[in-house]
C-alpha cells in the first residue's frame, strides 16, 4: 500500500515510522511519503490560509496548494482521505475499507477547514471520504492520520504475527472483548477466573463470548442493535 500524507506540519507525522508501522515500511508492505503543503505555495510568505468568505473567526485553507498538492500526488487508484470533524464516524469496517485501498491520499485540514472546492473538485476524479473520529474538535487533522493509519495498517496482510488476533479483537466480531488475563494466578489476592485455567477450550470459548456480551450490553448498548448487530445464538440469548 502506498500512503501520502499531505500537512502543514510533516513533523506530526514523526511516529509513523515507528514501531509496526516502520516494520510495514521496511519490510515493504507499506510505503508512506509525507508532504509539506507549503511545497505548493507560489507566493514569497508560502501563504497557505486566507479569510473566509461571508466573514467568521478564524481562517480557511487555500484550494490552490491542495489542487496543486493533489495534482501532483493523485494516481488512477488514489483514494482521498480526509479527517474532519464532519465526516462520517470512523469505524472499524472504515479501517477494512481503507485497507483494501492500493493507494491512499490523506489531507490533513488546519485551521477552520479546507476550502470546499477542494473536496468537490478532488471528488470528480477520485474517491474522497470524509471521517470523524469523534464529536470533538482537533487542532487539525494529523492527528486522526496516525489513529486511522495504526487501525489500518495492523489490518494489512502480514503486518500483525498473529492474524488470529485480529479476529477475536473487539468490534471484530461486533462485540466487546473479553478481559484478558496472565500469570500470575493469583495477584494482590485478585484470582484467574478457574475457568480460564481449566484448559476446557469449549466452556472457556462459552466464557469469553458470556463476558463479552456482558460488556457490550452494559457498556455499548448501542452495538447490539441495528444493522451491524452481531447474530446472537440461543446460548448467547441466555447471558
Ligand atoms: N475531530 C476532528 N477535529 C479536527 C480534525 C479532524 C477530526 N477528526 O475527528 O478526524
């Protein structure tokens, strides 16, 4: 996969060169090129924000550094990526999405926002989607890049030793996981639940899928209604 990151601030974006994410790098399974929008300005001060029409605090970005940025950035298969706090709620099925991309653009908004035509004028030639990582304000959208590159590339085939985890993890199976435990079996007089060292593969599966519902229905409601609740089985009716 390739990714690009286009930022007035190439330094936010520091950690994806770390950990997994430089592994995915190294090992070739993902390369990433971040980019300063200040490369596309034409003017002396590299102006990249001006006033909004129809007046309002704050600043808007230019649309002429993003079409240049874009321009020069976009492929046939580029998708766009845009964090903002009106996108459309990232999810994990937004993270599978994006992962089955060959080529992602993000833009990385400042400011009160990118000038409108920016999005529209990128939508006539690529796909662009616009995501929220959550109802609250960000000083920009670098940030929510590294979030949303960790939640897609641990997806990518290869990246994660294990590829098992990532069907058991939470919002996977539509359900919160179950807690986790290891040695020791007994810590600060806080015991292992027996069944857990039972080494009964069947009941310990009955466990975890009983605590998993228990912590969905009593923590996130929400996600055992409507059209991405998981099928519950009889069993599961009885927790
Ligand atoms: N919440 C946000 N605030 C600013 C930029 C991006 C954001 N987001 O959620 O992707």
């Amino acid at each position: 996969m390739r990714v690009d990151v286009v930022t007035i601030f190439p330094d936010y974006l520091a950690p994806l060169s770390l950990s997994l994410i430089g592994k995915a790098q190294a090992t070739g399974l993902l390369s990433v090129g971040v980019h300063d929008l200040r490369s596309w300005t034409s003017d002396v001060h590299r102006t990249v924000d001006d006033t909004p029409y129809g007046g309002g605090p704050g600043m808007v970005m230019r649309p002429e550094p993003w079409g240049a940025a874009l321009d020069s950035l976009a492929t046939p298969s580029s998708r766009l990526v845009v964090p903002t706090p009106v996108g459309a709620p990232f999810t994990q099925a937004t993270a599978h999405s994006l992962a089955a991309e060959s080529q992602l653009i993000f833009a990385c908004g400042r400011y009160e926002g990118i000038d409108q035509r920016v999005i529209d004028h990128a939508s006539s030639r690529m796909p662009v989607t616009e995501v929220s990582l959550g109802d609250y304000v960000l000083f920009g959208g670098e940030v929510a890049v590294l979030v949303i590159m960790e939640a897609v590339v641990r997806l990518l085939p290869g990246v994660l030793g294990n590829a098992d985890s990532l069907a058991e993890e939470s919002h996977a199976a539509g359900l919160l996981e179950a807690p986790v435990y290891t040695k020791p079996p007994a810590w600060r007089e806080l015991a292992v639940p027996d069944i857990l060292r039972s080494g009964d593969h069947g009941r310990i599966a009955r466990w975890r899928r009983d605590e998993s519902l228990r912590r969905t229905a009593s923590r996130r409601p929400d996600m055992l209604v409507g059209p991405n609740a998981p099928e519950l089985s009889k069993a599961d009716r009885a927790v």
